[in-house]
C-alpha cells in the first residue's frame, strides 16, 4: 500500500509503486484519480492493492453508519469494496447478513443487538489479497437471561478472497459487567500480522477501563490476552489504538498498544511480544495530551528495524509565547539493535495549528519515493486557516523522520472527532 488522501465523502487520490513484474512506466507510479462520490458517511479506508499488469487497484471503506439490508437492525454499519474507476458501483463485502440472534428461550428475545454497532470503525488488512478483519467496537450482547446489555464488541475476518467469514468476539463470554469485560468494546483498535498468521484485537474497555488486549494465532486459533491490572490502571484505555510490526527479532509479528489514559494521564505505549509478554513501556511526557491516541509502524531510518510513531493529538505547547492550545504532537521511537526503545534518540514533530491536533491520526505508506526509507501520514483534523483539517507527508531517511512534510494536503479534509486519518482517512499497512 502506498498513498492515499480521502475525507468522510471523496477520495481526492492514490499513488500505488507498480507490482514487481509490471510493464515499466517513466514515473515508476500508478496515477489514479477517480471522480464518483462516496455517500453513506464513509469514515474509514484501507487501501488494497490487487496484482495486475494494468496497476489494478481498490478500495475497502468502512461506513460505521451505513443502513444495510440486515433485518431488524439500524444502521449497523458496513464495508463496501470500492474500485477506483470513475464508473465503479461500491458494493457491499457480506461480512454479516443476519440480523439479532434468537435466544434459545424464543419468545422475541434476542442475544445481542447490531443496531448503531458501528461496523467499519475498524478495518485492517494484512497484504496485497490476504486476510481482511472489519470490527464494530459498539456490538451488543444480552446477559443475564438476555436483560443485560453489555456492548462488548466484535470482530469478522474475511478469508479466501471473501469467500469465507468468521466471527470473533473475545469478550462475549460470562465475564459480564463493566468490572469486568462486559464493556470491553472489542474491535477500537486491530492489527494483523503481515503473513494473516496473527490478529491482535484491542478491548479498551475491559475492567472498568482498564482495557486490554487480546492476540489470537488464526491457524492454531490459540488465544492470549492481558490481565486486569491494579485499580491504580482503572479509565487507562489499553488498547484505544495497536499497530502490528517485528519487535523482538524472532521474525513473528508482535504489537504496539496505545493506553492514551495511562501513566497518571501523561498516556503510555505498550509494547508486546506476539505472545503478549511486555517488552517495553514508552511513556508520554506532559498530562492530558492522549500519548497514545494513534500509532503506526514503519522502518524510518532504513536499518531494517520497525520504529513506532505515537501520536498525542492533545499535547499543547506550555512554553509558547503564542495562545495556542491542543497543537498536537508526534514521537518517532527507533528500535536499535537490542530491540529496544531509547526515549533519548526519538524524534519530535509538532503541530503548529491551535486545536489541530496534530497526531489525531496515523498511517504507515511504506516506502513512497521508493527511497530506501519508510514514510507515514499524519493526520490533523481541524488544522487549516478554515479548519478543515490538513493531512502531512512525512519521509525518512538514515538520520530518521525529516523534519519537514514532503508534502501537505489541505483544503480537502472535513473535520471530524474520528480516530481516522485527518477526518475520514486510514490506510492499513500493506
């Protein structure tokens, strides 16, 4: 996956490198620019890539509020598979097509409620034709001879060029209450590993807000996840956002969770091994500023090594002598040879917008300018003199991030409270 830039309506334009074996071009790029509308309150994109001589590609767009033909349930969200020709229709992937289960007791009760789940509020993809999972973070399930209701979240996984769907909801399970998983929220956050071996499902909801996260092997189905920690973690939100990426030298996919409530409220990173052993904690440095909030995964400085971008959409510059608030910022964290995370060699982007927040957003492009180097998109959705919202290209390089955007997209972005990219925007690492 390379470059895309969309709001919660139009995808502006798509930059694809050429598949390996293509006919070569003298850009060495696929420009795209498809002129249809996207309708229905689209506010999540992944950008998949299908293998063609011509530079074929499409789109996977969630629309969290999309009114679908489920019966008995309101707008319970969707994801729509979208080309990028300017005649194509976007049609529907039939993730799930059923509406609320039946209980066993019949009667007209039901075991859970899809209504307002917001499916598509996350979508991830693991590579060009792999594996495919679509969560709604706002799934209803019934407890307590079905009078309970415990929004716990889930999760399908679409295999098999989505020939084949499964489900996944980690807390639907007899641990009920917000004490304990019964508002976990499964499905805020997801990451796949490359390969579509390993899914990790983030729960930010989990033991009065505690949250955590779950890692599910999807050849062996093996599960693993965190446990409830001390009352002093409570409202931390573990899991709010994960990125997946190699981090301990052993080729598997391991992940990065976002805890933008964590560590007294200056918010925390946690980095897993895939087995979910805590390898590291990064934390955020100034109280409120949602240290966490996003993060991505890219080799910046081209060592070989996955660094991690961390987003704090809140942060405001203390010591300015301007008044100006909630600017945002973005840490870039290197992974050195030991695999580890030295604070004192990170980078630092700041926002420069008042009330941007710089960082609400992030995604990983890989290697744009086919330089050597992985490059990242930073979203900030209510940057611009209008506030609309700008979306900011970085490059790397051997010394890591630039300190300058290649580039920056504005004028194009409607502002939005979503976690995606720049209001409307995120791309999965492909």
């Amino acid at each position: 996956m390379s470059g895309i830039v969309a709001n919660a309506f139009w995808v502006v334009y798509f930059f694809p490198p050429l598949a390996m074996g293509s006919k070569p071009r003298e850009t060495g790029w696929c420009p795209v620019t498809p002129k249809y509308q996207l309708t229905n309150r689209f506010q999540r994109i992944v950008c998949i890539r299908v293998y063609g001589y011509d530079c074929s590609i499409w789109l996977l767009v969630g629309a969290p509020k999309a009114q679908t033909s489920q019966p008995n349930v309101t707008a319970g969200g969707a994801v729509y598979r979208c080309g990028l020709e300017s005649t194509t229709i976007c049609a529907p992937v039939p993730f799930d097509l059923t509406g609320p289960t039946p209980s066993d007791i019949g009667r007209g009760q039901y075991k859970d409620d899809k209504s307002h789940q917001w499916f598509g509020a996350t979508v991830e993809a693991s590579g060009e034709n792999g594996l495919v999972v679509a969560c709604a973070p706002r799934y209803v399930s019934f407890s307590i001879n079905y009078q309970r209701r415990e929004p716990v979240g889930t999760c399908w996984i679409a295999k098999n060029s989505f020939s084949t769907f499964d489900e996944y909801s980690p807390c639907r399970t007899s641990q009920w209450g917000f004490h304990r998983q019964g508002y976990c929220q499964a499905g805020m956050s997801a990451a796949l590993a490359q390969d579509g071996k390993r899914l990790f499902v983030g729960a930010p909801g989990s033991w009065y807000w505690q949250g955590q996260i779950y890692s599910k092997d999807l050849i062996t189905n093996d599960e693993r996840k965190t446990r409830e920690s001390p009352a002093s973690e409570d409202d931390s939100f573990l899991g709010y956002s994960s990125a997946a990426g190699e981090f301990t030298g052993d080729k598997s996919m391991d992940v990065v969770v976002g805890m933008p409530r964590g560590n007294n409220l200056t918010g925390k990173v946690v980095v897993y091994s895939s087995l979910l052993r805590n390898l590291q904690n990064i934390t955020g440095e100034q109280m409120g500023s949602y240290f966490g909030h996003s993060v991505c995964v890219a080799d910046v400085n081209g060592d070989g090594l996955d660094d991690i971008v961390v987003g704090a959409p809140l942060f405001t510059d203390l010591l300015s002598k301007e008044s100006k608030y909630e600017e945002g910022r973005v840490y870039v964290h290197y992974q050195d040879n030991k695999h580890y995370f030295d604070p004192e060699g990170r980078s630092v982007l700041d926002g420069t917008y008042t009330k941007g927040r710089f960082g609400l957003a992030l995604a990983s492009l890989k290697d744009m300018n086919r330089d050597g180097y992985e490059d990242f998109a930073v979203g900030a959705p209510y940057a611009g003199k209008d506030g609309k919202g700008i979306i900011y290209i970085y490059h790397g390089s051997a010394d890591g991030v630039r300190d300058k955007p290649s580039q920056t997209c504005d004028q194009v972005i409607k502002a939005t409270t979503n976690r995606v990219l720049a209001g409307g925007m995120g791309c999965s690492r492909l």
